[in-house]
C-alpha cells in the first residue's frame, strides 16, 4: 500500500495504491496475446507488470485523487470491504481500506466533492458505500458521484442487473450503486459531461457499455485517466487484444485505439486503471502502431495528521 503525488498544472493528483500482486494468469487474463509478446518484454514487463515464474499478470487496485479548482476528485473506488462476491476471486470477501490510505494523503471522507466510477465493475465502485449499523451508506456524504449512464442501465434493475449474466452484478449494483441513488446523490451522464475548468468526462464504450475515460487540461500539462481500458502495457503494442473482461470487444478495440491515438498525438499522460510501477506514461506512435514513452514520476505523498 502506497500514496503518491504529483503536479499537473494547478492540478495535483495523489495515487492510493492498495495492493500491487500478481493477479492472473496471462492466457486467461489476455487470451490472444501470444506467450512469445510477454517472453520478447520481459526486460520491462517484469517484475512491475508480468511474474515471470508463475506467468501471471501483475496487476495494481488503486484510485486517483485530484485536487481540481478547488474541489477534491475521487476517481473509482476500489473493491470495498465486506462484500459478497461470489465467484470474483480476492475481492470476495475482502478487507481493503481505501479511507485509511486516503487519511494518509490527507482526504477525510466529508472531503470530497466528486466520486468518478469510471464504469460499474467491482473493483472500481467498493468504497462508494460503507456498512453503517448493517445498511450500505455512501461513503462520501458531501459528494455528487458521477455515474455512465449507459452502465447504470445495463447492470441496474432496469435491464435486470446485466441481463441476468451474473448474479453477482446484482449484488454489486445493491450495495454500491443503488445506495448512492437513494441519498440522491447520483448524477447520470452520458457522451460528455464537465466536472470544472480542468476536468472532462467522455465516453469510451466495449469494455463495458459506458466505460469512461477523464481527461485533465491544465496549462501545457495533459492527461487522460482511461479506467479499465487498458489493463498491460502490453496491449499499447497490440492494442487489438482486449482483457477477458471486455463486454464488446470490437467496441473495446475502436476505444483503445482512439484513446491511444489521442494521447500520442496531444502527448497525455496516459493513466490506466491497474497499471503498476510507475502507474502512468506516454505513448508515442510507431508507424501505425504504438510506442511506450517516458513513464511518470510521482513522490511519497507526505502530509500532516488530520483533525476531526
């Protein structure tokens, strides 16, 4: 567990990392990427982003603060603790504490203002809730939480908790989702929506139906926080090779490649979901392929004890 800062602009932005663990084997987790692409990058890939020895994919559960305007921003919210979740490997059950690392970067619960749920998977909406007294609560009192629309309707009772696929979908949208709506502090969008002079939400579907990515402008210094849209660097090189969790697949492909390309050519600070390591770099274009850049630099983030 980790927190890091760094500056973009008049914009900083604090990395909470909860753990950073070999997660899945790569044939499952990317079943078209060939085992020679992980064996012709182990250089880099290892030991940040692929085990070698266990040929699994290393994968980090983090969320991004940024302090914007004025406003603290909370993009995604990790697994949560306590929750039923049959089926999903370590995030059933688990015992995370986004708001104790959040304490340590110096964000109280009543602090933020925003809550960005790139999409609605389970590992991006766990602390939108906490249990008070055995009834899920939103976590963040004083937050409007910025949910895709499209996403809210999928895995919503409206199309029947993602038609029904899953039963734990209904579970994650009952405690993390409906709550939210029931303090009324949900706010749906859809295609684009500005949270200030700085920040933008835009649509990036196939991951998920309303799979999101938030872009950053402040003076020269560009970012684009792309959620679950890529999960390894490698599918910068291979950008047509979608994780095992991509609902659309060609929509998926068609978003990455657009995201990619924006970013190479705008130089954005890539920062994906479940990167590792330094969590965030530059992409360049390599003919009509893509390039990693310059990966980013971020410090421990160091602040004084909060008061209540």
């Amino acid at each position: 567990m980790s927190v890091q800062s760094m500056s973009l602009g008049d914009v900083e932005v604090i990395r909470v990392v909860e753990w950073h663990v070999p997660f899945m084997p790569t044939s499952a987790m990317f079943p078209a990427v060939a085992a020679e692409v992980w064996k012709d990058n182990e250089d880099w890939l290892a030991p940040d982003h692929w085990e070698p020895d266990t040929d699994r994919v290393v994968a980090a559960l983090q969320s991004w603060v940024l302090r914007s305007s004025g406003r603290t921003v909370l993009v995604d919210t990790g697994a949560g603790a306590g929750r039923e979740r049959p089926g999903m490997g370590p995030f059933h059950r688990a015992q995370s504490d986004l708001p104790g690392l959040l304490a340590k970067a110096g964000v109280r619960p009543q602090d933020v203002d925003v809550v960005v749920n790139t999409h609605l998977h389970v590992d991006h909406v766990g602390w939108n809730t906490v249990d008070a007294d055995g009834r899920w609560v939103p976590t963040f009192p004083n937050a409007r939480y910025l949910i895709p629309a499209a996403d809210d309707f999928h895995f919503g009772p409206d199309n029947a908790y993602g038609n029904g696929a899953r039963e734990v979908d209904r579970l994650i949208y009952e405690d993390s989702i409906a709550p939210i709506h029931q303090a009324g502090q949900a706010v749906l969008w859809d295609g684009f929506h500005r949270i200030d002079e700085h920040l933008t939400l835009e649509s990036a579907p196939g991951h998920t139906p309303g799979s999101s990515v938030l872009r950053l402008v402040s003076g020269s210094d560009r970012a684009v926080f792309v959620g679950d849209l890529l999960h390894s660097p490698v599918q910068i090189l291979h950008p047509c090779c979608n994780s095992n969790a991509c609902m659309d697949p060609e929509q998926a492909v068609n978003s990455r490649r657009l995201i990619l390309g924006r970013a190479a050519d705008e130089r954005e600070l890539l920062v994906p979901a479940h990167f590792g390591g330094a969590g965030a770099l530059e992409v360049r274009r390599n003919s009509a392929a893509f390039a990693l850049g310059p990966w980013a630099a971020a410090a421990p983030k160091e602040t004084a004890p909060l008061s209540e």
